[in-house]
C-alpha cells in the first residue's frame, strides 16, 4: 500500500528560499519606509558659466537622489546676465520644488540674485540679509554700429520755450536708446517672474528701474518672499505643509525631520571655475602667447609650444564665455608684438615703452564690464607688466654693454691683430694670424720672424705694418720697424 503524499508542511527547499529572501524583503521594506532627502546647492559669490553649471548638474543629481524639494543657497552679488537666465530656466523645467533661501545672516541675493529667487518656487531669506539693486549693468558702455538716438531739431515757440517740428515740447518727446531697450527688456523679464509666482511686480520693477533693496523683514512685509528662516532646519520645519504647484499640479510639502544631502560641485564644475576666472583667464593667455613664441625661437623644444597651445586654447574657450573687450584684446597683442620687435630690431626703447603702453591699457580694456568678480585685478596687470618692463630694460642693457665690448669674431675683429710674417718677398708675402696663414701687403723691409700688425682686409689679403715691442703679445718675440 503506497504513503499518501504530504501536502502540509514545506519542503527543505521552500525553507531555504525563504531564508533567503527574508532579508531582501527586509531591505526592500526599509528603503521604501526612508523619506527622500532634501537636496542642497550652494552660490556664493558672483554668478558666472560655472555657477550655471554647477546648478544644472545639482539639479540632475538631486533628482537621480529622490529628492522631492532643492534648496538653493544664496549669498551673491550678482554675475553674468547669460548665466543667470540659464539657472532660471533650469529652475523654471525642474520637476523639482526649488527654494531660494538667502543665507546665512548678513548674506545677500543683488542682481542677478534677485530674479532667481523671484523665480524660485519658494523665496526665503535669514535675518540680516538683503536683496535688490537688479538694474542690468551694460556691458561696454554701447553696441558697435548701433548710433545713439538723434534729437529732434528744436525751435523756437511764440513763447519764447524750444518747441520741436511738431509743436511738443522736448521733455514729452520719446527717447529710445540701447540703455532704455536693456532695462526694459529686464523689467518684462522680472514681471513675468513675479507674476508667474504671485509674488510683488510693482516692487520687482522697482528693483530693476530704481535698484531698489530690501531687508528681509521689509520683504516679506511687501510679499517679495514667502518666508523668513534662521537656517536649514528652521526653513524645513517652516516649508512643512506649504503647497506649491509643479507642472500645473499642486503638491504639498512634506519636510519636517528630513535628512539633507548637501550637492557639492564637482571636479569638472572646479575646473571650469577656475578658467572663467578673468584673472586666470588673462594669465593663461599670456603663457600661450609667450609659449607659442618662445617655440618659434627655438624649434624642436617642444615643451613651450605644447604648454603654449593648450594655455592659449583655454584661454579662448574663457574668453567666449566672458564679457570680453576685442579691442583690448589686440591691444594686448599689439604690445606683445611691440615688445617682440624690440628684441628683433632694437629702436633704443621706442618699441620696448609702445609696447608697454599698449600691454597695460589693453589689460585695464580686457574685461569689459563692471559686474563685481569679474574684472582683471590690478595687481595682476601691474605685476606682468612690471615684469616685461624689467625684462625689457635688462635686455636694453645687454644690449648696451655688447656695442661697448670689443670685436671677437668676423673681419673686423682681424684689424689691429699682431701676426707673424713667414715669408716675404718685394713688399709682399705671406704671414701667420690667428693660426691661419694669409696673403699680405706691406714695407719691403719686413723679413720672416718680424711681428706685423693688420691695417686693413681687402678679401683674402691683408695690409700689414710692423708691430713694436709694445704691441707684440710676446715682447721678447722679433719686432720690425720700418726705416
């Protein structure tokens, strides 16, 4: 008679699994019961390619973490116009909450600060910290080809007061320049921000027409930020329950006791801050130039001219993304040509100080806006320009004491040499100089062993006279005299 099959109980392999996959479970469980982190960008100092840069991969990375809020930290005094439109729009697509916060106390957001955090989903300050003054800084003083605004031909009224062509006084005609097109085009940009968060457009158009500032607790009286925290944690505890909405749809925050993941830069946000540092920038351009030219005067050397390629290329890539005056950029090219040539040709200086000139007023040109952060520092200028001047006067010295030393080389350093004559004829024979054995004119009376002097070098003959005791290197050594 056959057992009946068990069909209660687990077999040794069902326990097995089970073993097995109990921790997994285990883990599964405990990553879904952790609350996403809360993901933290830091601007600090002023706003440029990098900083752009910098949020835009924050930004990613946060949502690759799970983070369900970013808060970007902010203590600038505002930076490049390009790059902060580029941040807005990386705020404005993200399906990310963002949150300016302006931190820690005695921060600020001016400038270019200003619309990110008018553009931020969240707008917070600390006390003790300001915003405003984001009137656009034009860069270059004006546009090239672009002509400034004519006036109207004024005349005069039977009233005595200038009238123009239509009969309207001067202070109602219209006046639209380039400046009048670049604030306007601001105001609209910050309205439009403002409007889109509901936050204060009236006083965000001041901001930009009048460079209005606030301190925080006057912004958030006149509803130009949403909150005021003293730091992080407060700020996460204050944004608990608050709704926002994301992509047309409304979600609240959930962000009391959240973990903060702090998003540093990376190597590659390290390394283009530092080449769009103007400063930087300038001295790469010089190592490239001089690299370049230094392998041009010694080919095969290799070394400069590699380092010089690559400097000057980073410099380029800099300057593309930098406010750059082109005309102080060939003036600096002109001075280093300048000071090329005095080394070529010397022009006892004339070169050498145009040079110079040149050099230094590119340099101050170089950086053609006056946006904190992003000048070229005038120790810097002064240091390299001191450096070519010293490098300059030293070669000018060189120079100086090389046309005061005797000839030692050529045909001219044979004049007034002492030679032997070997053998001679009428007036004519042959003698030793310098080792060598030359064809010689001279008195008829000079004989084999005299010592002669050169006088003169017509090819390969030389005019000869006898030497005295005095002027033989050896003075025990045969002299002729010419009777």
């Amino acid at each position: 008679m056959a057992r009946p099959r068990q069909v209660s109980g687990w077999s040794p392999a069902a326990w097995l699994a089970l073993l097995l996959l109990a921790p997994l479970g285990l883990l599964l469980g405990t990553a879904r019961g952790q609350a996403p982190p809360v993901a933290v960008l830091n601007i600090d100092g002023p706003i440029g390619p990098a900083t752009a840069d910098y949020i835009s991969r924050g930004l990613d990375k946060a949502e690759e973490l799970g983070a369900d809020l970013v808060i970007l930290r902010m203590d600038t005094p505002g930076g490049l116009a390009d790059s902060m439109r580029t941040i807005i729009q990386d705020i404005l697509a993200s399906p990310i909450p963002v949150a300016s916060f302006v931190a820690p106390r005695g921060a600020r957001a001016a400038s270019a600060g200003t619309y990110i955090l008018y553009a931020s989903h969240i707008a917070a300050m600390a006390p003790g910290t300001n915003l405003g003054a984001a009137t656009p800084v034009q860069i270059g003083g004006g546009f090239p080809g672009m002509p400034e605004p004519e006036e109207d031909p004024e005349t005069e009224g039977d009233d005595g007061t200038d009238q123009d062509a239509e009969g309207e006084p001067p202070a109602q005609r219209p006046k639209a320049g380039m400046e009048d097109k670049i604030v306007n085009d601001a105001v609209a940009y910050i309205r439009s921000l403002a409007q889109l968060r509901g936050r204060n457009v009236e006083w965000a158009e001041k901001a930009v027409t009048e460079a209005a500032s606030l301190p925080a607790s006057e912004a958030l009286e006149q509803d130009v930020i949403d909150l005021i925290a003293e730091d992080i944690p407060d700020l996460l505890a204050k944004l608990d329950g608050r709704k926002v909405t994301i992509g047309g749809e409304e979600i609240t925050l959930q962000t009391a006791d959240r973990e903060v993941a702090a998003i540093e830069p990376d190597w590659r946000t390290e390394l283009l801050g530092i080449i769009t540092n103007p400063n930087v920038a300038y001295i790469l351009m010089l190592v490239g130039i001089y690299g370049i030219i230094l392998e041009f005067y010694n080919p095969g050397m290799f070394f400069p001219g590699v380092a010089g390629a690559i400097s000057l290329l980073l410099a380029l890539y800099a300057f593309q993304v930098l406010p750059v005056n082109y005309a102080g950029l060939a003036l600096i090219g002109l001075g280093i040509a300048m000071m090329v040539g005095e080394m070529l040709m010397p022009s006892f200086g004339a070169l050498g100080v145009g040079g110079i000139v040149a050099f230094v007023v590119g340099s101050i040109m170089l950086m053609d806006t006056d946006l904190p952060g992003f000048g070229i520092s005038w120790q810097v200028v002064g240091g390299v320009a001191l450096t070519a001047a010293l490098l300059l006067m030293l070669m000018m010295t060189m120079l100086a004491r090389s046309q005061r030393r005797a000839v030692v080389t050529g045909q001219e350093e044979m004049i007034g040499s002492i030679g032997q004559v070997i053998d001679w004829g009428t007036g004519e024979g042959h003698v030793r100089v310098h080792g060598e054995i030359w064809r010689a004119r001279g008195p008829a009376e000079l004989a084999p062993g005299c010592k002669v002097r050169i006088t003169a070098i017509h090819g390969l003959a030389l005019d000869v006279e006898p030497a005295s005791n005095a002027e033989s290197p050896n003075p025990e050594s045969m002299a002729c005299r010419s009777s």
